[in-house]
C-alpha cells in the first residue's frame, strides 16, 4: 500500500561520527507492518542496534518517531518516542513525549529521525525545513534545559521554534536522564537523555512550516469532529482531566492502600492531604497547559510566591511526581516537592527513578547499611526535603554520593553492599512507578512483565478494579486485550490519556481506540485500517519488543515482582496484610495469553508467524534463543 | 424502622457530592425495603463514567447489592492508566 497523507514520508538520518546527514523515503514496509511512533522504533530498533552494543557507545542508534496523526488537527497528536538500548536496564529503552516539537519535526518534512556515531565534540542539530545542520554546541554544554533552549533561541533568532534537549545529567551519563522538550516536556523514562549524552548532541532545534497533506480531507473532518465531539463532552476528558491532570491519582491510590510511601514499606501516606491536588490547586497552581491540539490541558503549571522555595516555577508535576518526590521520601513538604520537579526538568532527570533511588538510598539510610560518613555529611532521614534537594543535584553532577545513585539500582547496590538489594526495589533495573501491587493484584502485575521494566503504560486499563474481580485466566486475557489497545494511540501519535483510559466507560474507550483512530489513519493515509488491521499492528509491537529483548538474553526469570511485594504484608491502609499471592498463576495466565513459552518467556513460533514476524523468529534462532 | 448507613467519597467526588471535607454523609432510609447500590446511585444521579467502584463493608459492590443498615459504602472514582 502507498500512502498518500499522514505521513511527511522522510527519514532523517544522522551520523554524528561522519558528520553525514542523509534523507530516506520512508519505507512502506515499515508503514504497513508498524505504523509509526513505537512500532517504528521497536522495529528499527531490532533491525539496528547490534545485540552486543554497549548502550553508551557510538553503536548505539538513538531512534526519534512521530506517528502518522502527529501534528496534524487530529485531537492530542502531539506525541513523539525516543528509542534506544537502554542504559539503565541495558534492555529495550523508550520513552514517549508530547507538547510542540514532534508536531513541528513533522512539520518540517520528516517522520523519523535515527541518529547514529557520536560527535567528537558536543554539536547540536538545527532543521529549518529542508535545511539540516549540526552545529557547534560547546556555548551550551553544562547548561540546563530551560538555558539551552533560551540560548538555542537565541543562536537561531527565531522565537518559534522547538527545542529537544538534554540537561547536565545527560551529558554527565547518569542512566535516567531524559529529553526535555518545550522547557517541561520530558521524554523522561529509561535513559533516553543519557544515549544523547554519550552522542554529544546537546539539543535538536526544528522549525517546521509545512503542513500535512491528507487524502481525503472530508472524511478527515468528519472523524475530526466526531473525537473532537467525544473529548470535549466526556466527563473524564471534559472535567477530570483539565481539572486535575493525572494528580486525582493520588489519593485515589492512597485510599486504595497502595500509595507508595517510605520505598513501598506501606501504601498509606498519613500526611496526603498535604501533597494531593486539593493541595496543590489552593496553594500553587497557576494555570493548565495543551500539548498541541488537545482540548484536555491537564498539565499543571504551578508557582510557588511565598517560603523558602519562593520563585520555583514548574510545569507539573503529575501525580507521579507527588509521590516519586513526596510519599515515597516520606516527604510532605509540597513546595519542596514542585522545587524537586523543577530541579529535574532543569537537569533532565526522568523524575520517577530519581525519587526511587532516592528513597531506596534513604531507606538503607534508616536501616543503617548508610550513615552521614557515606553520604558526604546528609541526613537522608525519611522527609528531609533539603537532603532530596541537594542529592538531585548530586545526582545530576555525579557529585559524592549522588555518583552512587546516578548509575542505577543495580550499581548502588554493589557499592552499598548486598543487603541494600532487598531494598532496591525495581524490576529489570528499573522502579515501579507509584502504585502497590499489593493493594491492586491484577493489574498491577503489569509492573513484572512491561517490555522496558517497571512500568505502568504498557498496560493500562479503563476501569481498573473491575479485573480484581475477575476470574485469573480470564483477568490476564483481559490484561494483554487492555496492553494492545493502549499500544494503539502510541504507533498513531496521539497521547493516550483521552485516547483510552481516560474516557466514560470501555465502550467509548473501544470507539476511540478500535473505531475512530482507524478511521483518522484511513482518511489521512488513503489506505485502508481496520479495528483488525490496528489490533494486529499493536501485537505485532509488542512481540517485536518481546523479542528484542529475547535477543539479549532476557528470559522468564526476569519477570519478576520484587520479594518486598511477595512475602512482607502491607502494615496500614485499606490493603493492610496483603502481600502478593498470586504471582505464578498471574504469570501462567499472561504468557498463555500472549502467546510466550512458559518456560523460556520466549513467543511461540506459532505466534510469532501469525504476526508475521518469520524473520524474527528465525533471526533469534541464528542467535541461539529457542523458539518452541 | 428504616436504615442509617454511611456513605464516603472518595477522591474528587468529595467535593462534588460531599458537604464534609472527610467526603462522608449519612443517608437515613425511612422505609425497610430493599435498598441497594443501584438505588444509591439512582439518588445521587451521578454522570456516566463518573463511579469506577463501590465497596460495600469493605467488598465490592455490584449493583443490585443490598444496603443493611449500620453499612459502611464507599465510592471511588472511576480510573485508568495510572
């Protein structure tokens, strides 16, 4: 099939060592089988990126895709992923952002940018359109974002444009750094910023001023309309969402006695009322921010006019932030919070992991495998917001201590000693996000199997309690039916929070995801999409992920929950005494339901050939890994 | 005789449909019929995609659950994702 709109149809391709910048006609055998977004870079990033490369090493490919609603007037088509291996997890790494500048790099005629080598000096690209160059970036080494972006500005002498970059963690190589784009946006999860880092590309500036031609621009319109109609009278994405950001999670998950608090030694934070959205409205937010054409606008900006953190200014935080920085640390201090927020974006720290390693050196801290002697002199006692403060920005410099957190839980734990793992709680090296598992059983065994570690957007369900009910067979079917659909606004470019969960009941989320999305693709594309077509497109990532880190040697014994959440019951909250119980039969259920090898995890060839993936069932036999 | 329970809201629907800032209202029943979830929710008429679950002394709910006097019933908001 060729496409006539939707897409820009170029390849950007950028080696750093040759100092070469070469344009490719999108190919459509990526188109048909990926569709965009994540499915370009799971699958660029198989066919790429050498089993063996170090993730810091020129090797490396750092893969940047839109999707084919990206930037056009499609609602909340706003978002980009960044793929590479990841240098925190040292498996499949991405990291999925929105805000301006996915929208403006379509604009100026590209869908995908692979980035290869690294520069042996710190450059910076500037797109002006047709116009691609890498320019010295030596003025903006060691500045923050927020500098980088304003002088980049400056550089170009245009105000307009948008500007990805990285902070002093990324070039500094601490293995959570993220891209920041639009000063707040942040392209934040398994070290994204750090394979930029170790590129020496400071920034990608764009200025795009083309606009995205459509096949059939009627039928566009119509399925325009119709979401736009949905978005804007649904009582999630109306009211919920501009009102309350992701921040009503809070205490939701407090009430449900999961709210990760003292590093997942309980799910109930006593002191909520002092970081929930009813906090932060009243007392510091200012405004709510739009990503690129969407009528939700639930990012906060907050801003902080009185006390001892007076002048911060921030865009955020989201829930995940009140507890990465608040309970998690023990910390109820809400302004030191949103300063913890801006500190990250500054520096370009993935927020979540920095919180985590934070609290999991604090509570080493309390247990007494850390003391003052270790640390260079902080107190890292459980809510000591001026000793979180100062080790973001140890972190973010690999400064004493902060050097020990800034490689990772895995690293730390060698430096700390054994008995600190029980302590470091991750999965395939990277921290669960906010929620207990204990506190919400189905669900949340998500957290064991996501294809990056710890993560809650591979799966993400409407309706989440509904599957506690739920027979296991039936609740893992459910579970894997729940990660194709949100994999859905991901290959599309759209953002997923009014695409999916975010929506009245599963039935409006099933029109959105099955009905409407395809109907945008056909119309812009000029080829025909199906609910089928789009479904098999979201399974086929899925088992390419799956099998990229197959490739690497991951197996079943890596999808794991850690042994805090299976055999210590949770002391207080709703959940008190809960532990999790039903790991195995959750597993069973899963791998059954995808299709994977219970013993290996590896997909089925079955599987795998259904999903026409042959030559990557058999590239993974070339390399030795069994497929039953 | 009727019933006198307890219903509390949680999260953002406090502030919709709680006059108390700890989101909890006694609802007193003066007759001594049935009275279950759906009923509750029928009073309340609250907005599609607005419940995500309700726990009635600590176990979930469906709708046609009878409400006992002396019952404790929560309500949470719908959610996703997160």
């Amino acid at each position: 099939m060729s496409v006539k709109g939707g897409y820009a149809g170029q390849v950007l391709e950028i080696d750093l060592t040759e100092r070469a910048v070469n344009r490719k006609k999108l190919s459509p055998e990526l188109i048909n089988g990926y569709m965009g977004g994540r499915g370009f870079t799971s699958r660029l990033q198989y066919d790429l990126i050498p089993p063996k490369a170090d993730p810091l090493s020129p090797e490396n490919v750092l893969i940047i895709a839109t999707g084919p609603l990206t930037g056009t007037m499609a609602p909340a088509s706003s978002r980009f992923v960044v793929g590479a291996k990841s240098p925190l997890t040292g498996i499949l790494g991405d990291a999925n952002c929105g805000g301006h500048w996915g929208p403006e790099l379509k604009h100026a005629g590209y869908d995908l940018l692979i980035i290869r080598g690294r520069a042996p000096r710190s450059v910076y690209l500037w797109i002006d359109d047709d116009r691609v160059e890498i320019r010295d970036a030596s003025h903006l080494w060691g500045k923050t974002t927020g500098e980088t972006e304003k002088l980049i500005r400056q550089d170009v002498g245009d105000d307009s444009i948008r500007v990805a970059s990285i902070g002093p963690a990324g070039e500094n190589l601490v293995r959570f750094a993220g891209i920041v784009a639009d000063y707040d946006h942040l392209a934040a999860r398994t070290g994204m910023g750090t394979v930029m880092g170790s590129k020496n590309l400071k920034a990608i500036a764009v200025r795009g001023t083309r606009g995205i031609e459509v096949a059939d621009l009627s039928g566009f319109k119509e399925a325009v309309e119709q979401i736009w109609e949905l978005l804007t009278s649904d009582e999630q994405t109306a009211r919920v969402l501009p009102q309350y950001g992701t921040t009503s999670l809070v205490d939701l998950h407090n009430s449900l006695g999961g709210m990760s608090t003292r590093n997942w030694q309980t799910g109930y934070f006593d002191q909520v009322s002092k970081i929930n959205s009813d906090a932060l409205r009243d007392n510091y937010l200012l405004n709510t921010v739009g990503c690129f054409c969407c009528p939700c606008r639930c990012d906060r900006y907050c801003v902080v006019d009185k006390g001892e953190f007076k002048g911060t200014r921030v865009g955020g935080p989201e829930y995940y932030t009140l507890v990465a920085m608040g309970s998690k640390c023990g910390n109820d201090n809400l302004a030191s919070i949103l300063k913890a927020n801006e500190l990250c974006n500054n520096y370009g720290l993935d927020v979540g992991t920095t919180g985590g390693v934070i609290a999991f050196a604090m509570e080493c801290f309390e247990k007494g495998l850390l003391t003052i002697r270790d640390t260079g002199g902080l107190d890292l006692s459980w809510g000591n917001y001026h000793a979180i403060l100062q080790l973001i920005e140890m972190i973010a410099y690999r400064q004493g201590f902060g050097n020990t957190l800034a490689l990772g839980f895995g690293e730390a734990v060698k430096e700390i000693g054994p008995e600190s793992g029980n302590y470091a709680i991750q999965i395939k090296g990277m921290d669960p996000p906010t929620f207990d598992p204990r506190a919400l059983k189905v669900y949340n065994f998500r957290y064991a199997v996501a294809s990056r570690g710890a993560d809650h957007l591979r799966i993400s369900a409407h309706g989440a309690y509904e599957l506690e009910v739920s027979e296991p067979a039936q609740a893992t079917q459910k579970l894997k039916f729940w990660q194709d659909i949100v994999c859905i606004p991901d290959i599309a470019g759209v953002c997923k929070f009014p695409y999916t969960f975010y929506s009245q009941s599963a039935d409006v989320t099933m029109k959105k995801a099955l009905q409407l999305v395809p109907l945008l693709i056909e119309s812009a594309a000029g080829v025909k999409m199906d609910s089928g077509m789009i479904m098999d497109i979201a399974k086929r990532v899925a088992l390419t992920e799956r099998a990229f880190n197959n490739r690497l040697g991951l197996t079943a014994e890596q999808d794991y929950l850690p042994e805090r959440f299976l055999k210590d019951e949770l002391p207080s909250g709703r959940a008190k005494g809960q532990k999790y119980d039903v790991f195995d039969t959750m597993k069973a259920g899963y791998y059954a339901a995808c299709g994977w090898d219970q013993e290996t995890g590896v997909p089925k060839r079955e599987t795998m050939e259904q999903a026409g993936l042959h030559d990557i069932a058999e590239d993974l036999e070339k390399h030795d890994i069994i497929i039953k | 005789m009727g019933k006198k329970f307890m219903v509390k809201f949680y999260s953002y629907l406090r502030e919709k449909y709680s006059s108390h800032s700890g989101g909890e209202e006694v609802i007193i029943i003066d007759n001594d019929g049935d009275y279950t979830i759906e009923d509750l929710k029928k009073q309340y008429d609250f907005i599609p995609g607005e419940i995500g679950c309700v726990i009635l002394n600590k176990q979930m709910a469906e709708d046609d659950a009878i409400i006992q006097d002396g019952n404790l019933v929560e309500i949470f908001p719908f959610f996703g994702g997160g």
